[in-house]
C-alpha cells in the first residue's frame, strides 16, 4: 500500500455531478471541506458526537467525520450550501434567523440540516420528537431553547 | 489518520474473496460509525477497508419465509428502528436500533456493525440473543449460521476467523403471546454508551404463567451474557412484583463489569438488578400483565 | 423586523450577521485555507509530569512532505520578567512553557514539538518518528493532595504569594487571599445554629464547538499574520509579539468567526508553534487542533475543594462565616483573579458582618486552568449557596427569606470594602418570592432548589470607529470580537445614537490594524464597555456633522440640532440641511470626511444580579436526575436585544446544568485524562433540557447612560447550587459534591451524606 492509493470518485453534490481524485484515508467531511470548498459543515469532534459535520446522503443526515469520501461513488450528498439555491433562504434558516436559534453558528449548519431531515419524516413534530431528532447535534450557546421554538417556527411556516 | 486501502464488493462472492484474500489485514466498513473512529486513534489498524454497503445479500430485509425476519449485516439500523412489523413484533431490536448515537449515526450505523464491533455494550446484541437470532457467516470454507449468542470472544473479539465476514442476520418468528423488551442505562437521556442494558423476551401460557424467558445482558461482563439464573426463577411463575425483584437479584450472578469512566461494578451490579426488575416488567406489561 | 431608528435599541432583532452564518458562508478559522499552505500537527507528552531526558526529529525532518519541525530549541529567549495576558496576566516564561515544554512536561498532553508538512495525514505520521527521551516524575493530580505538606512540587522556585514573610518554602500554592470583617468567635456566640461543610466541584471544559485553529502567514519582510479563533484579538497579538520577541508593529491579528469561547479563547494556544513553523518555512502554515487536544491542553475551568463553617440566628442571620475556597489553578499559578472573584462577587450579596475568607490558587500537574465564564463564581457559589440552602433547612426557614434576611443593602460595603453597585437585589428576591416557579407545590417526587449569583462588570477599554458614507450610511468598526451578536447589538446602539435605521449602520470587527486598541470579549463587558465607545464614536459623529452644518449655515455648532434625520439651526429652523443632503457634501464634495472615534475606559463598576430556581426529579434507583423545570431570573439593566439576552441566560443555564450533572473531567491516579470526548465527557443534548423559561427583573443600571449590564456570565453562578439544593430536596440527603451524575447521586443517597463534617 502506497501513501498515494488515490482514485477517481464521482458523485453528485448538491445537484451538480462532481469528480474528485482522493485517498480512502480522506473522510467525507474532509473530502466536501478540502477538495471541494465546502466549508459549511464543520468538525467539532471527529467521532460522530457533535453533529457539527452533518450532511445529507441519499436522504439521510449522517456524521460526515464518520464517513469515507471513496465509499460516496454515484451517490447524492447534500450540503447546508445547496438548501437554498443563490442567496435564498430556506423557511428553516429564515426560522433561525428570525428565532435567535444560533449565537457563534458554528453547530448552526447541522442543526439546519438534521431539523430539514426531521421535518421531512415528521411535518409537525411535539417539542419532544424535535429535542430527540437533534440529540445528535450539540449547541454550546444556546441551550436549545430558541432551537426547539426555531423548528417549531419553521414547521408552522411550512405547513401554512 | 493511518492510510489504507479499499474495496466495495458488489457481490457477495466478491466481498468472500476479498475477505478470503486479506485475513486479519482487513476489517468490514459497513456504517463505519465506529471503525473509521477506531483508526483514527489507532485502536485498529487494518489496511484495507471492505465497504458491504453494495453486496446485495448483505442489504437484504424481508420476510424468511417462515415468519420470521432477515436483516442485512449493512442494512442502516434506522431501517430496523422504523418498521412497523420489527415496532410489532420484535419491539427490543426496535427499540435498541434507536438508541445506537443519534439520528445521524442510525442512518449509517448496522448490526453488523454493532455487533461484529463486539462491544461488550452493544445496544442491538441483548435483543438480538433474547429473540434467538442467528447470523449467516461467509468465508473461503464456505457458509455457516450460528446463534448470535455463540460468537462472542471478549471484548472486540469474536468467535469468527479474520477471513470470514457476517452477511444477514435472522430473527425467528416469536411464538404466540410473547414480547421483547430493551432498555438501558445511561447518565444522559440520548447519546452514551450503556452502563448495563437489559433485553428481556417472555412468553406466556394460556394460564398467564412464564412459559419462556430469556434475559440477556449487556455492559457487565467481557462479552453479552444470559442471566439464566434471571430467567430460572421466573419459568413456570406468575410474575408479581417480588418476583421481578428476585429476577433481578438473580441477574446480578452473570454480572462480572469492570470499573471504567461511565461507571463502577458496583454501580453497574446495582443497575443490572434495578434494569433487570423494570425490563421484566415492562415486558410484562407489553402482554397486558401489570405488576407495578 | 426593522427597526425604527427611535426604537432600535431594545428590539429583539435578527443578528445582523445572521445570512452567512445560516448558509454555512461564514469563514471561522478552521476553514480558511491560504493557497500554499502548510499543515501543522502538535507531538504531546503521554505523562503528566516527566522530564524530557533528549528529543530526536532527525527523522521526522527527513520523512517525505515534511517541511519543518519545532521544538523548545526554536523559541528566541525571553525577558524572563515580562508578563503578558489580557483578563489575567502570566510571566511570558510560564506561558511560553505551557505552549512548548522544555525540560519538564507538566500535563498529560503538553506540547513537545509541533511537524507542518503538505498534509494534516503526512505530519500526523511523522509524530510518531519524533523520539522523545521521558523519565517519569511523580504527578500530582487532586487539590487536596497537592496542599499536603509532603506532596511532589511542581515548582521549586514557587513561593505563595500573599505569604510574603510567613513562608519561604517551596510549595504548590502560588497564591493566598484572604479578606476578614468583624469578630467571628462572636459571631458563634451569637448564633443559634453552626454549620459546617466541605464541597467538592470537577473540572470542566468550556465545552465551545470550534475548535482552536489558526494559520500564521509570515511576508517577505517578516511581517507575522495571524488568522485565529480569539476573544481578544489585541491580546492575542501582545500575547505573541512577546513570545515571538518582535515588535507589536510586527504583528496583524485577524479574529475570524469564533465557534464558541466561553472565557477559553482569552489566550493564544496553537498560534506559538504554527508562528515558529511559518517562520522556518516561509510558508503559510495552518493548525486546527482535535477534540482530544482542546480538552486536553487548551485550559479546562478550575475545579474546586471548599470549606466553609458558618453560624445563624433564628432570624436567619448568618452571625459568622468561615471559609476557604482553593481552585486548581493546572501547572502554571494563574487562578488567583478566579480565587479573587469568589471572596469579593461570590460573598459580597450577602452581609456577612463577622467573617474570615481565604482563598489559594492549587498547582497541579493538569493543563493550565483558563477562564470560563464568571471564572471561579460557580465553584464558590456552590459551596455558599447549599451552605445557605442547609442554614435555612436547619431553621426551618424559606430558603429566599433566608437570603433576603442576609442581603447586601445598595450601597453598603462588599466584603472588599467597597461600595456595593445598585442592585436592587431585596427587590428581585421579593419578585423570585411570588413567581409561580417558587409558589406552586411542588409535584410528588420532585424537589426545588434556588441559588443567587452576583458578577461586577465594567473592566477595561474598547475602542469604535464610525464612518460617514457618501449615501447617509454609516460604518461601524469596533476592536471587540462578536461572540454571540456584538455586531448586532452595536449596530442597534449606533442606530438609535445616530438617529437611523440598523441596517443603515454596517457593524464590522476589525483586525489589529484597522481599529483602535480593544480589550477581550470577556468579564461581560462588551455591551457595556464597547456600547460606550460605540455611543461616543456616534455622538463623535454627530459633533462632526454638526460642525459641517454649521459651516453652511454660517452659524456655530452650538446651535445646531439634529433630529429627524435633520439639522436645524436654532434660533432659526428655516436653515436646515438634511442628513443625506449634507452626507455627500462631506465626503467626496469637499467639505471633508467624517469619521467618528469612541473610546471607553474607566467606566463605572455595575453589577448584574440573577437568581434561579430549579426543580428536578430524582430517580433514586439509578440515582439519575432530571431536570423538570428551570426558570432564571436576570436582570439585564436595559436590554438592548431581549432576544439574545435570553439567549444568553439559557445557554449559561444549560452550561451550568451540564456542570452540575455530568460534565467532569476524568482523571487517573496518574494524571492521565480518560475522557477527552464528546462521547465520555457529557454536555447537554437537547433532550437533557426543558424550555428554560427566562424572567427579567429589576431596571436600567443607572451607573450608566446606556443604563446596560452584563448579562453573559451572571447566569451560570447559580446552577450548580440550584441544582444541587433541589436534588438535596429530593433526595433528602445533603449532596456537597459536583457532578451529581447518577452514580454520585446513587452512592450519596444510599450511603447517606457525602462531605458533611
């Protein structure tokens, strides 16, 4: 095995087909972050416990620390920088901003991707559903409070 | 992170040859929610990767024909924790395949994963013993099927070669009038490793006596154990209160914990009787029998 | 919203930086990257206390992709008499030592040498062929091992300051305070009931979700640019300037985004060895440090071991108190403010007429303790909060009467001496009295605690620059980094103060180049201190602008007016000139630019005032307990964005709830740290927490013109002894240690008290 075992990987970010020449070793997160300047994910731990890194993959959010970027081939990532296009807002990030959902931001990113993927699994979740659906995404800032209201501002916009 | 290689079999007689051919130099990449963590801090060092995520017969999740189920070994547990007939009929792997990390990690993470990991704390691997599950094996010397129970060596080890790798696992048809229950302890509400977990199946007769019973438990000894002094006193009773307590009394000769950071063996022999008590129960009550 | 130029100070508006943060744009230090740039990867000591016999990078330098490595060897020597800092201040030498170990490693996870190579993965190999020679010397981990008269020292040359004359011997206390009042054998004498208790609080983390990272780009001219995650900007660059030994002049600190700083981001970590990397290279060189090395060697919050004994009458009056607060100040003195913020905030609400105090600062052979909000409040306040929680239980008394019977009057002496700040505490206990959260029963298996705490704020100076444009906007630029909405709500002080809307005003923070001196974004003084250079920097404006006018009226200044986006001459209106008539004028048309400068310093002292009670439930077979209802009460003086104050009381709640039920650092006999993860080390998710339901009292500071408080720390004193006095409820049984996780709680009520004498 060489330190240079790179190979071609094709796959869709964000609607837009995308080639990257990498190494397994290269997590997902690596792979959206360095290769293909897509800072918006973040890592917070690197061991699937903050939820910081969350992306979407074929639907599902998942820990993009916890992911390799070679096993993404022919697969659809979504990132916080294709939920809206240009420089639209979607109704979830209107609802953060408009709830004080986030202070330093940097869970921020996360927490809007894992509240679109509950949001699409339940259009109208308790109080409970949502803190249980973001339990892997950890805030420092706000006590999650003005998180659970942002969703719930979200939802109600929604489902109007 | 220490560099390796990898392969994504697309059959599964291409995944056998590739585990065939690498051995002990080669680990399964099924979620990866553990072991791309493990190597990261060196606790594992493999050189090649096999992801099984693109071998069909290790996606698999259907009926068995007989009643009873078949779950890939790299079938995300977020599959397993949202189907209504495993929500019916086997309520514990329901349960359990919830409580593995968050959201996030049960879009990714399998029981092949949960369970080739051999963690000692396993959430899906009590529920999986107590319901009396198998799991297929493939490798060079051909297919086999054993009791998940039997494949436990200690702690990250199991009983299978380094060549072989896990494809399904399958979960008998529960007999009639009978439930499974999980749960475990841990100092959060979400996101922790179990200090004890408890799975816990029943059957009851027409007379509403324990017919069956099996206790399996988690985090308190070197591999998953069955508490089968636990389920002694309650086979052939009418559960009562008392006799949940005495089940859990019981439960606490299997266990055999350490003391780490997430809790002493004296806390954790203490838990093992308190979760033992209300997993029997719970149980129970699933049958509509109600002690508490 | 928009809000009205009259009304935009006490509008809950959105952050005005919020887009970029909600789009995932917003560029914090781990994500900028410099083309060319280098990766560096930090080699630390797996010992917690050894000496480095010999270290060999021959062949980590010659490892492929390596492009340099550093060790103590490559740090220019140092003025060993020059103290650096910003909130704290610390001999350079000590600092230095704690970023790169000479001859001793003095934690588990200090820095050895530091490898940049083209890749994260390529230095990160290369560590493990640095050959590093240790042999081991005895640690010392837990306070009270290390005040034994027998213990290890970590430092020969340490004598406890504040013992001058009393003590020349070599010792693991750096500092002793002490304040005393009256005649505590008296005041023994007078009481009814003597109490007595020992507390004990873990270390914690200050938990922020970013990261340390930074990248150092060093010019042909030897100009040093450093590109960090900072709460003090200015700081950073002195704090670097003297351990590089360059010149100030010589230095641009750039503070990117922030994720997160809690009081952990006052001092510069990774910024030393990437500096001494892009210095031997010449290239750009990058650090972002892992989960593992933030807990480990960035600077935890001090834990604490507490003693206090006190007597009261049956009126409630604490008669005499007695106590001693020590706090783990790691392997470097530095806790003394932190010790210091304990015998005067953490005593002074109450009157305490005969008491004796004392307070030391513990070396230990742990990473250096840095600040974390309301540095050392919340130890203390534990320890003199459930002691009044169990004066009142053994009188039989309410517990807020208790503490209103006790309660500083306005004006009268702190324990300091000095005059207590307006803050209408007896009032805000009579409020707390009659809330719904303190008057309901209390629902069976539940029990309710409630615990005060008390900040002053006020400290340093800030600076603000404002700038007219051409199209009657304005642009603002203060020194103080935005932890949590400072661009906001600056934006709304500069918009109500210059009489526009907020998104007339652009709120930026500048780099060390671009606006005056700042001190830190800590100690809760941005929206005081920084709204005050802010005001000035406006009404600096409106002076100007005044004075243009003037100049086309053909009048003085003195008699011009401005309201309404208008200025008016007087004694005679029919002369006026409107903001966006004369802003053109004035810049591009002549008549000259207009750029206003605030500066605050010397500000007077405020206080901010919280109380909070807690109520939780308490599984007694588990021993695990949950918090049902939280409600803080807060009082903001004039709040100028009700939202993000309430954000900011919930999140120290939260923060302190995780202190008081999980979070604990773990450490072996050994000094080995077991727990450096998000998975062991157990802050709150959102299912640990209800709504925490936040209640301002009290009114406008009237120290102040702007009539704000702090409000960012004030909210994480009371906590830890709420919830603690509401699991003692509970239970039954009197719980003096923190973290009250379930195993603790289980022992506690099955073995019965823990840390009674």
């Amino acid at each position: 095995m060489t330190t240079t075992n790179r190979r071609i990987v094709q796959f869709t970010v964000n609607g837009n087909s995308v080639e990257v020449a990498i190494t397994p070793r290269q997590t997902l997160l690596e792979v959206v972050r360095d290769e293909l300047g897509l800072t918006g994910a973040k890592e917070g731990c690197s061991n699937g416990n903050c939820g910081s890194c969350t992306i979407e993959v074929d639907g599902v959010t998942i820990n993009s620390c916890c992911a390799l970027g070679v096993e993404m081939d022919g697969r659809e990532v979504n990132t916080i920088e294709g939920l809206a296009p240009g420089n639209d807002l979607h109704p979830i990030q209107k609802a953060y901003m408009n709830n004080g959902g986030f202070q330093c931001g940097i869970c921020t990113p996360g927490f809007i991707l894992s509240t679109d993927h509950l949001l699409k699994m339940i259009p109208n979740p308790t109080e409970e559903e949502i803190r249980l659906h973001l339990a892997g995404n950890l805030c420092r800032c706000t006590g999650y409070d003005k998180i659970v209201r942002s969703v719930q501002a979200a939802a109600e916009d929604m489902n109007s | 992170m220490r560099n390796f290689d990898y392969v994504a079999p697309t059959s599964l007689t291409e995944a056998v040859q590739a585990f065939g051919q690498a051995g002990d130099k080669a680990r399964a990449l099924a979620g990866g929610t553990d072991i791309i963590d493990q190597i990261r801090i060196g606790r594992r060092t493999p050189e090649l990767l096999i992801d099984t995520k693109r071998v069909p017969e290790m996606m698999v999740f259907e009926g068995d024909g007989a009643g009873g189920l078949r779950i890939g070994a790299a079938l995300p547990l977020y599959r397993v924790r949202d189907d209504a007939n495993v929500q019916a009929t086997y309520p514990a792997l329901a349960t359990a395949s919830g409580l593995v990390g968050a959201v996030q990690i049960q879009n990714r993470a399998t029981l092949g994963g949960n369970v080739g990991n051999a963690a000692p704390s396993g959430d899906t691997i009590p529920p999986l013993v107590v319901l009396g599950s198998t799991v297929v094996i493939a490798g060079p010397r051909g297919t086999r099927e054993e009791p998940v129970e039997n494949i436990f060596a200690g702690p990250g080890q199991m009983t299978i070669a380094p060549d072989e790798c896990l494809v399904e696992f399958r979960v008998p048809a529960p007999k009639a009038n009978s439930s499974s229950y999980y749960v475990r302890f841990i100092p959060r509400a979400e996101m922790d490793i179990a200090v004890v977990g408890v799975g816990v199946s029943l059957t009851l007769n027409g007379g509403g006596q324990i017919e069956d019973v099996n206790i399996s438990l988690a985090s308190v000894a070197p591999t998953p154990v069955r508490a089968t002094d636990a389920e002694n006193v309650l086979r052939g009773e009418t559960l009562t209160a008392a006799l949940a307590r005495e089940a859990g009394e019981q439960a606490e000769h299997h266990a055999s914990p350490i003391s780490d950071v997430r809790g002493s063996a004296d806390y954790r022999r203490e838990l093992t009787k308190v979760l033992t008590r209300r997993a029997v129960a719970a149980c129970a009550a699933q049958l509509g029998v109600n002690v508490t | 919203m928009v809000a009205t130029p009259e009304k935009a100070i006490g509008q809950p508006i959105a952050r005005v930086d919020a887009v970029e943060r909600v789009k995932g744009r917003a560029v914090y230090a781990p994500d900028l990257t410099l083309p060319g740039t280098l990766h560096c990867k930090i080699l630390r000591s797996p010992h917690a206390h050894a000496r480095i016999k010999s270290i060999d990078t021959s062949a980590a330098e010659e490892y492929p992709g390596v492009k340099a490595v550093v060790t103590h060897k490559d740090l220019p020597a140092l003025d060993s008499d020059e103290q650096v800092g910003g909130e704290v201040t610390l001999d350079a030498v000590y600092l230095r030592q704690f970023l790169m170990a000479s001859d001793r490693v003095l934690f588990h996870g200090h820095p050895v040498a530091a490898v940049a190579a083209t890749s994260p993965h390529i230095a990160e190999e290369a560590l493990d062929l640095i050959k590093v020679d240790y042999e081991p010397l005895p640690a010392v981990v837990g306070i009270e091992d290390a005040i034994k008269d027998d213990a290890p020292i970590i430092h020969e040359e340490v004598r406890t300051r504040g013992l001058e004359g009393r003590s020349d011997k070599p010792t693991n206390i750096s500092v002793h305070m002490e304040l005393a009042r009256g005649d505590v054998a008296k005041g023994y004498e007078e009481a009814d009931v003597v109490l007595e208790g020992e507390y004990r609080i873990g270390m914690v983390h200050q938990g922020y979700i970013e990261p340390q990272a930074c990248t150092v780009d060093v010019d042909a001219t030897g100009h040093i640019t450093i590109y960090t995650t900072t709460q003090a900007s200015f700081a950073n660059k002195s704090q670097n300037a003297a351990l590089l030994q360059v010149p100030l002049n010589k230095v641009t600190v750039v503070p990117l985004e922030i994720g997160g700083g809690f009081g952990g981001k006052g001092f510069t970590v990774p910024e030393l060895p990437t500096a001494l990397l892009a210095l031997k290279t010449g290239a750009p060189v990058k650090t972002v440090l892992s989960r593992d090395e933030v807990f480990r060697a960035t600077g935890p919050a001090p834990d604490a071991y507490c003693w206090i004994k006190a007597g009261a009458n049956k009126k409630g009056e604490v008669t005499a108190f007695e106590a001693r607060f020590y706090l783990d100040a790691g392997c470097l003195p530095g806790s003394a403010l932190y010790v210091n913020n304990i015998l005067v905030a953490g005593l002074s609400p109450y009157k305490l007429p005969n008491f004796q105090a004392d307070g030391y600062d513990v070396l230990t052979n742990k990473s250096r303790s840095q600040a974390y909000r309301a540095p050392g409040l919340p130890e203390g306040a534990f320890a003199i909060e459930t002691m009044m929680d169990e004066l009142a239980e053994a009188l039989d008394m309410d517990p807020i009467d208790l503490r209103i019977a006790n309660i500083t009057d306005d004006g009268a002496p702190m324990s300091d001496g000095m005059a207590l700040p307006v803050t209408r505490f007896k009032e805000i206990l009579e409020t707390v009295k009659k809330h719904d959260s303190w008057t309901s029963p209390v629902p069976e298996g539940r029990g309710r605690g409630v615990a005060i705490g008390m900040r002053r704020e006020g400290s340093g100076t800030s600076t603000a620059t404002i700038q007219l444009n051409a199209d009657a906007t304005f642009s603002l630029i203060v020194g103080s980094v935005d932890l949590t909405g400072t661009r906001t709500s600056m934006a709304q002080i500069a918009a109500e103060e210059l009489g526009v809307t907020v998104d007339e005003v652009r709120s930026t923070v500048g780099d060390t180049d671009s606006v005056g001196y700042s001190d830190g974004s800590w100690g809760s003084r941005i929206t005081y201190v920084t709204g005050m250079a802010v005001k000035n920097a406006s009404e600096d404006v409106i002076r100007q602008l005044k004075e243009r006018a003037a100049e086309g009226f053909q009048a003085s200044a003195e008699d011009v007016e401005y309201a309404d986006r208008t200025f008016t001459l007087r004694d005679n209106p029919e002369q006026s000139i409107t903001l966006a008539e004369l802003a053109p004028k004035c810049v591009g048309m002549g008549l000259g630019a207009v750029i206003g400068t605030g500066i605050a310093a010397g500000v007077r002292p405020v206080t901010s005032t919280g109380v909070q009670i807690c109520e939780v439930e308490v599984d007694e077979s588990t021993g695990r307990a949950t918090i049902a209802r939280y409600t803080a009460f807060q009082d903001p003086g004039r709040a100028i964005n009700p939202m993000a104050v309430e954000g900011q009381v919930q999140g120290a709640v939260a923060q302190g709830v995780g202190w008081a039920l999980w979070e604990n650092y773990e450490w072996g006999e050994d000094g080995i740290l077991k727990n450096a993860n998000f998975l062991d080390y157990r802050m709150p998710t959102a299912l640990d927490l209800p709504m925490i339901e936040t209640i301002f009292v009290g009114g406008p500071a009237p120290e102040n013109p702007l009539g704000v408080r702090g409000v960012g720390e004030v909210p994480i004193i009371p906590p830890l002894p709420a919830v603690g006095n509401a699991v003692s409820r509970t239970t039954g049984i009197r719980h003096r240690e923190i973290p009250l996780n379930p195993e603790n709680v289980f022992w506690a009520t099955h073995n019965g008290a823990n840390g009674a004498k």
